[in-house]
C-alpha cells in the first residue's frame, strides 16, 4: 500500500527449487557485477506473441517456461540481483507439459494457455509453494486452497510460474518502511537503475514484468500498490473496481479497499489477465456487485481510435510536485487533445486530501479485523494466528525482521477496537462521502466527463534503509478509498527512469478506461525496456 500524505504523517540454489529465505545484507546502493544481462529473446514479448509461437508449433509452454526460469536465474538471482521472485513454483515444468499434452488433445482454453504468470506473495496457492507476505513469521504457511485469482488463473491454462517479493505485509507495517523490502525475500531493486526503488507494494510484480521474467504478472492493491510500481517499472497496471476481482485467499489490509489486479508490459495484456480474474466468487460478497458488470473478455475494448469524442478531465491538483513531470505531462495532454479527445482543464477532485486522515482509520481498524479472520482460516497448522502473535513473533526476531524500520502501524492497528466501532463507522462513511459523491462523481457529472488523468507518480528515489521511503506526489487515493477503477499507463522517463500516467473514473469503467488507455499507449509507444543502469544519469529524458 501507497503511504504517501496519511502515512508520511506519522513522520534459486536449483532453478526449480523453492527459494530460501533471504534476509537483505547488502547495501542498497550498491550495484550488483554483470549489470547488463545477455538479450533475451522474449524480450517485450506478449501474451499474443507467445501464443501465436505456441500455435504454429514453434514453441511450447514448456520451452516458454524454462526459457522464463533461465531468465530468473540470470538477472533476478544473478547478474544485476533485481531479487523480484521470491519463489519458484517446483512444478512448473510438469504444469506446462501437461499443458502442452492437452493443447495437442483438446486445443487451447483461450488466450493465457500456457502463458508463465507470476503473482505476489500474498496470494494464496494450494501447492508447494508458500504464502508468507514476504514475512518470517509466515514461512511454511501452506494454504489449504487456492486464493480465487490464482484458481482462476490455473483454469484459463496459464503456469503460475513462482511468486513475486513484496514490501513486507504489503507495505503496512511501519510508518518508516522501505518499499519492496521483506524479511524473507530481502530487498527488489528497480531494474531501470539499480540503486533506485521499485516502489511497492507489489514491487516484486512491478519488477519482474518490466524485466522480462515473464509475459505478465498479478499485484494487489489497497492504496497505489498495483499503480506505483507499475508506473515506476514502466508498465501498465489495472487497479479494478472493488468487487471485480475476488479477495478470497488473499492476504488482506482491509476488505473496504483491496483488490488484486494485472501488471503487464501492454495494455492489451493487461485486458487480457483482466479477463481471466473476473467472476462471482461465494467465498468473497463484494463480487455480488460486479454480476453483469464484468467481462471475461476486456480485449474487445482495446481501440486506437478509442479517444476521439472523449471528455477527459485533468485533475491538475496532483501536478506541481515535479517539473520535469508537468512538461511532459502538458506534452501528452495535447496528444490526446491530437487523438480527438476534448480536454477539460481543469477538472480537480473538490475533496482531495480532506479523507487522508479517515482512510488510515478505516485501514487499521479493518487490518486488524481482517488479518486475524485470515490467520484464523489457516487452522492450527498456521505459525501465528493473529496480529497480536505477529507482533510478537517480529519483537523476538527484531534482528531479522526489524533490522531498518519497525512496526509502528501494527501496534496502532492492534490498539483498535471491532469493527462495530462507532468511529469506525463513522471514518468509514466519510470516506465513501468524499471520495464518492463528493468527489470522482462530483467532478464527472460537473464536466461531463468519461474519464479523468494525472500523472500517476514521480522517477524513483534512491532505495534508503534509514529514513526510509521519499514519495514525492501523484494520484492513487480517491479511486482507492472510493473502490473505483483505475490504470496507469508508460508516460515518460526522466534520467532513464520511468513515470506513468493515470487514466480513471467511475465505478465499473474498466471498458472505457482499457479504451482510452489503449489509444493512448498506441499513439505514444512510450514503453521501453529496462537497461540495468548501476546508478541515474542526470540527463533529461
């Protein structure tokens, strides 16, 4: 989770093995030998790509599969150590050839057959593989079932091909945090330059996308975490409406904002694994909501054209943070205006800032609430059962696992009440006021509009284990708290670092926004690979 305003106020061994924990020794700063890996020959590669190859016959899921794995091995764990896997699915290569038999027999269940996915460590999966949020305290946590994603990514064929390092307990453990940072998964590096930050809290996800370690990976998101890292890794992430995506199985902040959603190198691929996770899901309500919203195929919103007659509002209360973001910024708002879309500037959300101090609120009151509903799921073969034991577990090994920052916002959240809290209630209801009706909606029915942009965040800081995490500014927080849609898509870059722009509206908007973002991305090809860069250049683009 995203902890800019409200928080910062509070100041392979083997290839197929599963990974050990690792505890981060090495300086942030300090670039790893052999930073620049070999050519890889998915490099940029779609899912569309990868599945046409397997159609021809000139590859198979199986050679897609190890190919990935040898890439993990060479750049994740080696090479430029961008440490974004923390574990490896052990029957991967099984699970791709018996896809392989079944595309011979049958043929292929739709676009993701065969495709190698990677998905955070805080997703459920029923197999040889464990959920740990990338804390110490969860190692050998076996789920007895799978979290509704990774199910759903299991029947539309795709190899879940290991899981993603994370900011510990998805970056809401301390005020003080570095991002992408675990106790057990050490610290993700920003492929684009190696000593700056991936952003989090799915920096693992962010990570390996942009690098190439698979065709697309999957994040969750309570306040930025699909978006950030996405924007920072060059890449385009989908935040769905609450509701969209089931959160069964996954391990939670808080029910009211939680969602999981698709990284990918493109925004048709990210349709695609939009597709693939919707659903009624009776093991999580909210997806009640989305009966008759939802869309197994978002593919068939993807337009070039997709702009023109638009009214897109620019929310320019989230610029001036800085500068070099605002001219370009300017720069694509007249793309768009070229693409046919009529521009109405400005367009500012009334009650930003005003829900900062609810929102956090509302988060630790539902954090506590909902981890310990999750431990407590777990059964008796869980290694701790609540927060409480959790914090007790980090204070016995505050040398593994608080080594830089500790665990500031557990102990707030432990201090509240349940959630029948009349404060609870209370934060709760301001929040759906002022990010809702007073808010996104607000703004949209003023203008008339069909969408609304802002830059979705800054170039990346330099990863700091002493202060901790330096964001600048951005937009993430009102779609957020109101459970509303939002993507960000490649927008530029400033000293070779990436930045992205948000595309976002009104609940269940997916279809219009995936348009607009698509005719974007293909007017500008923004996209670039990462080069694996020791420290920043301090040129212009």
């Amino acid at each position: 989770m995203k902890r800019r305003d409200f928080l910062q106020r509070g100041a392979l061994a083997s290839v197929l093995a599963i990974s050990k924990p690792v505890i981060a020794s090495a300086n942030p700063g300090t670039a790893a030998p052999n930073a620049y890996p070999e050519s890889f020959e998915f490099d940029e590669l779609t899912i569309a790509d990868l599945q046409n190859s397997m159609t021809s016959g000139k590859l198979s899921a199986r050679v897609i599969t190890r190919k990935y794995l040898e890439r993990i091995e060479d750049v994740d764990k080696r090479g430029p150590a961008i440490n974004s896997v923390i574990e490896i699915n052990p029957d991967a290569i099984a699970i791709a050839e018996a896809l392989d038999r079944e595309r011979k027999e049958k043929g292929a269940r739709g676009p993701l057959h065969g495709i190698p996915i990677l998905i955070k460590d805080n997703i459920d999966t029923a197999d040889r593989m464990m959920t740990t949020a990338g804390s110490l305290a969860l190692l050998a946590s076996t789920p007895s079932q799978d979290a509704f994603v990774a199910r759903r990514l299991r029947e539309s064929g795709a190899v879940i091909l290991g899981k993603t390092n994370l900011s510990e307990w998805a970056n809401f453990r301390s005020n003080h945090s570095s991002s992408g940072w675990s106790g057990r998964g050490g610290q993700t590096r920003n492929p684009y330059v190696l000593d700056r930050n991936p952003c989090g809290s799915s920096s693992g996800s962010g990570v390996a996308a942009a690098a190439n370690l698979c065709a697309a990976t999957i994040g969750t998101e309570t306040d930025g975490s699909i978006v950030c890292p996405s924007s920072t890794n060059s890449l385009v992430g989908i935040k769905p409406t609450l509701g969209l995506v089931s959160r069964s199985g996954i391990i939670p902040i808080a029910h009211s904002q939680d969602t999981a959603g698709p990284m990918a190198r493109t925004v048709a691929d990210a349709a695609v694994l939009l597709g693939a996770l919707t659903g009624m899901d009776p093991r999580d309500s909210s997806t009640r909501s989305s009966q008759g919203k939802s869309h197994s195929d978002y593919t068939r919103f993807l337009d070039k054209d997709g702009l023109r007659g638009a009214r897109i509002g620019v929310a320019r209360a989230y610029f001036d943070f800085n500068d070099q973001v605002d001219k370009r910024m300017e720069e694509l708002i007249r793309e768009i205006k070229k693409l046919g879309a009529v521009v109405v500037d400005p367009a500012n959300i009334p009650t930003k800032g005003k829900f900062d101090d609810s929102e956090f609120e509302v988060l630790l009151y539902e954090f506590r609430a909902d981890l310990n509903a999750y431990l407590a799921g777990l059964g008796s073969k869980a290694p701790v059962h609540t927060l409480k034991e959790v914090i007790e577990f980090n204070e016995k090994n505050r040398d593994r696992e608080m080594p830089y920052f500790g665990q500031d916002i557990f102990i707030k959240a432990q201090q509240k009440g349940p959630l029948t809290d009349k404060k609870y209630f209370q934060a709760l209801r301001k929040n759906h006021l002022l990010s809702r009706g007073q808010g996104i909606d607000f703004v949209m029915r003023r203008h008339r509009l069909d969408a609304l942009i802002a830059p979705t965040g800054g170039p990346a800081w330099p990863t700091d284990w002493i202060n901790g995490d330096h964001f600048t500014g951005g937009y993430s927080s009102a779609s957020a708290v109101a459970g509303y849609p939002h993507i960000t898509v490649p927008a530029g870059y400033i000293s070779g670092l990436p930045f992205g722009i948000s595309f976002f509206g009104a609940v269940y908007s997916e279809p219009k926004l995936i348009k607009y973002a698509y005719s974007f991305e293909q007017a500008t090809k923004v996209r670039r690979p990462p080069r694996f860069l020791p420290t920043a250049s301090f040129t212009s683009s």
